[in-house]
C-alpha cells in the first residue's frame, strides 16, 4: 500500500498538466519533512512547511484563497491522466477521509487516539488549515465503480461530525499539507469492503435509454444555458449561475473534477478568476454532498 502509486498535482485547479506520481510512502514523507521546493510568481520560491505557516496565520476567510494559490494536491485513490473519473489508470487501495472544523485541542488529540487506534488506517496528520486532521485508509476493493459507495461505508465507520462527503467523488483532490508528527502505522489491516445491497440509483440515460456521461451531460448542458440562458454569463450573475449550476451537476451525478474542468475554462473572466470559480464549486459539492446522483438526467 505505501508503494502504491497516486497524483500529485502542482495545484487544486490543475486537472491535465504537471500531475506526477509519486507512492504513498513519498507524499508521507513531503508531508513530515515540509522542505518540498514551491513557486508562486507573486511570491517567489518557497517551502511547503512556509506555505502552512502563512497560511494558518490568515484569517479564516482567506484561507481558502491562500491554500488554493500557494499548495499542491493529491489524489489520494488512484492514478490519473487528467483528474476526473475518466482519467483513472490505476485505482489505488487507499482512500482519503477528511474530519474538518474540529473546535478545541482536547476534541482533536482524542480524535486522533480514536483513528491511530483503528487496523485501517495507514496515517493522521494535521491539515492545511490547522483544525482538522485526515486520516488516510486501506481498503480491499478494486472496482473503482463501488468507490461511493465503499467511501458511505467508511463514514459510518468512522461517525464523526465534521466529516466530509464531497469525498466520496473519485477524483478528488486534497491540499497537500506539513505536519512534522504525522503518524504511520506500520501493519494496516485493510477495511473489507462488502458492496451494499440497496436500490440502485436511475441509471442517466437521454431519450432512446442510451447512458449519458458526465461529460457529455456538461457539454448538452452549456448548449442549452447558453441559447436559453445566456444572461448566466453576465457580470453580476457569474457566481450565483456557477453555484447553482454546479448543485444541478452534482444531483445528475457529474464528477466535482469535471464541474471544475468546465467552469475553469468557460466561465474565467477580467473580474472572476479560477481560484474564486473554485470556492463556488467546492461550496455546491459540498452543500450537495449527500445528493450526488440522486437526480435522473433527461435529454428530449
């Protein structure tokens, strides 16, 4: 497992360019060491540990700005051409679970004794923001189309408030962090995975009954709003259009990364650039979590 091979990439919002793939071993090791070499053209030459450092001093609503600006990312489940469903190569046996806004010390080192104490998880540390931890996990499955549901089992094993859902998408990415006592666990022992027996979710399908994929529901889709709706574009409108429209995406079941990848390249204006299109991504994923592809696509 420490072997096994992931993404990195040289920021949040880069989905095709400059992805490596380091193991698991080594991006644990960035994480305890924080002397990875980062540039900002704004900024200059920096380390990972100073990019912590700045950013956990800042006020809380400009965190979000800092780390999307100054820190890479990993996905964590799998090797990726380009970061989103369809871009997976290798589906890697970890997975990662993030329990966020944890409130005092006391909350965080008991929480931590709880995930050190539990055979399936590989490491905890601290994240970029300081008040939360991620816990990296084992698991034994290998279709990378259980992966939702594998990661529903895993947050009820580990009920605890704060967790984060938007997760359960395959291609997301986490802000790679500094956290000098990151702790491994040198015998993990797999979480088994069982699939669910429930309902299955309405298959998307247009009109004939044929599947329709995420990406092509984003390109049928930006056809319509734009002869429908083309006042979504205008100055004023931009941020409201691209939260609601990324609710939409994430209730027809359309990857977080593939939202992302649009909106980046159709939506970046004078006045609203990728790293705001971002927080209003993130925030719908987020808002609709536990919505994601509950909603049947229909094209007439």
């Amino acid at each position: 497992m420490m072997r096994n091979s992931i993404t990195l990439a040289g920021r949040i919002n880069h989905t095709r360019y400059n992805l490596r793939y380091p193991t698991l071993s080594r991006v644990i090791s960035m994480i305890r060491e924080g002397d990875m070499i980062l540039y900002d053209s704004q900024c200059g030459q920096y380390t990972l540990a100073q990019a912590i450092d700045h950013i956990r001093k800042q006020p809380e609503n400009e965190k979000q700005y800092w780390k999307t600006r100054l820190l890479p990312a990993v996905a964590y489940n799998g090797m990726f051409t380009e970061t989103n469903s369809a871009g997976l190569v290798e589906y890697s046996s970890v997975t990662a679970l993030d329990f966020d806004d944890i409130v005092t010390p006391a909350e965080m080192f008991h929480l931590r004794n709880r995930l050190v104490r539990t055979p399936c998880v590989l490491c905890v540390f601290v994240t970029p923001g300081g008040k939360g931890l991620k816990a990296v996990v084992a698991h034994d499955n290998a279709d990378p189309g259980k992966h939702g549901d594998l990661y529903g089992q895993l947050l009820d094993k580990f009920n605890v408030v704060g967790r984060d859902v938007s997760c359960k998408d395959l291609a997301r990415r986490n802000y790679l962090s500094h956290d000098p006592w990151i702790w491994t666990n040198p015998f993990p022992v797999p979480f088994h995975y069982v699939p669910s027996v429930k309902p299955q979710v309405t298959t998307v399908h247009s009109h004939d009954g044929r599947n329709v994929s995420g990406r092509s529901i984003v390109s049928i889709m930006n056809s319509v709003w734009k002869k429908k709706h083309p006042e979504y574009w205008e100055e004023g409108n931009r941020a409201g259009s691209i939260f609601r429209l990324s609710c939409l995406m994430c209730r027809w079941g359309v990857d977080e990364s593939l939202a992302l990848e649009y909106f980046i390249e159709g939506w970046e204006s004078a006045t609203m650039d990728g790293m705001e299109i971002l927080g209003h991504v993130e925030n719908a994923y987020k808002a609709e979590g536990g919505n994601f592809g509950t909603l049947k696509f229909e094209v007439y």
